[in-house]
C-alpha cells in the first residue's frame, strides 16, 4: 500500500472504530450509533458519548436540527446487559455502579429533552428497553416499516422502570402498561397509533425523512422553537391554569424577540422572514 492509500484510508478506519459518529448536513447534525456488532447497546462509553455530542450540539448555534441514526439491523436494544452483569463481583454486588449507570443513562435522557434543538430519532430496525426510551425521549420519531419496539426488560426479570419514564409521556397509561408488563413487541405500525412515532415509511427511507423534517424546521427561527420547545415540556407537568400562566409568559416574550416582529412584519408585507442568525 502506497503512503498516499495509507494516508486516505486512516481517517476512515478511525471513524469506523468510533462507537458514536457525527455528520453535519445543511444545519443538522446527524449521530450515528456504531456499535452494530453489539446492536447499538448502550453501554457506559456510549451514554458518555451520546451526553458529550449533545453538549457540544447545544452549544452550536449552526445546528438547527439533529437526527439520532444507527447502524446495522438493530437501533438500539438498551443496556449492555453483558457489561452490567461483569460489575456483580463488586463488593456491593454492583449496586453503586448500577446507580452509576442508571444515572448518566438518565441524565442524556433528559439532555435530549432539554437540547435547544429539536432531536428526531430515524428508527431502521428493533429498539428495545433503553432503546425505545431513546426513541421516545426524541422530539420526533420516523420509523422504517419493518422496526419493532418493545420494553422488553421483564423477559429478564427487569421492569423497564426507566424507560417507563419517557414511554408513559408519549402514549397512553394503558398502552405503556402493556408494552412493560408483555414485553411483547409492537410493530412500527402499532408504534404509530399509540403515538410513540410520528410515522411510518419504507424501509431505508427513514433516514431521508428524518432530513426532511430538519430542513423544514432549519427554515423556521429557532429562537422561537428554542422557546417553544423548552415551554412545551415544562407545561406538560403543571395544571391547567399555571401551564396557560406558563405559556402566556412564553408568548409576551417570544412576541419581544427580533423573529417575531420580523416575522409578523414579513407576513403582513408578503415576504420571506430574514431570521436572526441566519
């Protein structure tokens, strides 16, 4: 092999070995899980990985959308049990790194949730456990007709108590009761209907949409959506009354921002808004 053919197959033999990959197109920002030899498990150097990319991510005021991908013929199929299972030798039988774990899992959970910029999960294949809370931790979800999803963790003694979290605040109690108590999968289909995807394509094109719909949400000000999106989460959990107090303070400060009378300007002019920082 010549040292040019050495110097051009190095970067690619470095990306291939990264567990998480990272490409910006057109403003979003796509993270690929790349670990399919051990189907995308979520492992400790994942969670780390996944929580450090989100972190830069909100930081960039480039990114106006992220798309979370896998490779290979599983999303995600949670925890790495195999790795959990090592730590059993510990002293406490693994109870402080299990809470370890937990708890960064948790906390990247939450940082989706919180990211300035919308998240959407392209699902091409099974997502189980920790996997379809991935998937429903995501702002918006596309998945291939052929995925599958299940909180399957009480096939091995494990209520899926976590995943619980995000699955019971995107379908209804009865719908994620059974998904945890069954740990039966639901077809993408199924997924659809019961609100824990936004919809459903051909296999091999969910990536392509998922793009779709960051592109369409690049074209909108994302100082409005990093308003609305934060209000959106925050006044699911309160009454009525305070999420209506909640959201009238959004508007009176969204109305103050220079989108807003940019917006409401180019609307009444029949022009296309120019957008602050675009």
């Amino acid at each position: 092999m010549s040292p040019q053919t050495a110097k051009a197959v190095a970067p690619v033999a470095a990306a291939e070995a990264a567990i998480l990959l990272r490409e910006d197109i057109s403003g979003t920002a796509v993270l690929t899980l790349n670990r399919p030899d051990v189907r995308n498990t979520l492992s400790e150097a994942m969670l780390a990985a996944l929580s450090d990319a989100l972190s830069s991510i909100a930081r960039d005021e480039r990114v106006h959308a992220v798309v979370l991908a896998a490779k290979g013929p599983v999303f995600c199929a949670g925890h790495d049990l195999k790795e959990l299972n090592r730590r059993r030798a510990d002293s406490d039988g693994g109870r402080a790194y299990f809470k370890k774990v937990m708890t960064a899992c948790s906390a990247m959970m939450q940082q989706i949730v919180k990211l300035p910029q919308p998240v959407i999960a392209a699902v091409q294949a099974t997502a189980t456990a920790a996997g379809c809370q991935l998937v429903a931790s995501c702002d918006l979800a596309i998945a291939s007709r052929t995925a599958k999803f299940a909180t399957s963790g009480i096939d091995v003694g494990l209520f899926c108590s976590t995943p619980m979290v995000a699955l019971s605040r995107n379908v209804s109690r009865k719908h994620a009761m059974e998904m945890l108590v069954t740990g039966e999968m639901i077809s993408a289909d199924r997924a659809e209907r019961i609100g824990l995807v936004n919809r459903v394509v051909d296999p091999g094109k969910e990536r392509d949409e998922a793009l779709r719909l960051a592109k369409i949400i690049g074209g909108k000000s994302a100082g409005a959506i990093k308003l609305g999106k934060a209000a959106f989460y925050r006044q699911l959990e309160l009454p009525l009354a305070q999420a209506y107090e909640l959201a009238s303070d959004v508007m009176v400060e969204n109305l103050l921002t220079h989108d807003a009378e940019e917006g409401i300007d180019a609307f009444i002019e029949k022009r296309k808004p120019e957008w602050e920082g675009r």
